[in-house]
C-alpha cells in the first residue's frame, strides 16, 4: 500500500503493530494519532511510540487489516491538513 505505514506484527486477531514513517522522535505524531484514531467507534485503543517508530492499534474484528491501515493514513494525512491551515512558521 505505502512505505508510510508498514505492518509489521498482524498474527494477533485484532491487534496489530505498524511501523509509521516519521513517528520515532516524533511526539506531534504520536499526539495526532493517539488523538484522532480512537475517534472511529471500531478502533478500541491506539499506543504510538517516539522511541521505536511504531503503532500498537488494538481494533474490532469487524474492521480488516487494510482498513486499519487506511485510517492510520487518513490521520496522518489530517495532519497535514491540519499544519497547512495554521500557515507557514
């Protein structure tokens, strides 16, 4: 799909660890996706670590593992968003 979110553990039933470009030593990162994933009703508990650049999401079995994937770009890419609104620094 992308190099942005790479799984990287996925043979637990609803629990999967992704590597996220930009995440290690990246706290605005790791707030935005411990911010917005646990938004979605069937994301039960995101865990982003600076340290090694990976996403711990916990979801329903209802969601497959490529949609995950898709929400986690989704977040990274409203940040984006969100940075470009707030304009040049």
């Amino acid at each position: 799909m992308t190099d942005l979110v790479i799984p990287v553990h996925t043979t637990v039933k609803g629990r999967a660890r992704f590597k996220i470009a930009g995440l290690r030593n990246g706290p605005t990162l790791k707030r935005i996706l411990e911010f917005y994933l646990p938004q979605h009703a069937d994301l039960i508990r995101c865990s982003a670590s600076t340290a090694t650049g990976n996403l711990l999401v916990t979801f329903s079995e209802n969601l497959s593992l490529g949609t995950v994937q898709t929400l986690i770009i989704q977040a990274i890419d409203r940040r984006a968003v969100d940075l470009d609104a707030e304009g040049p620094s």
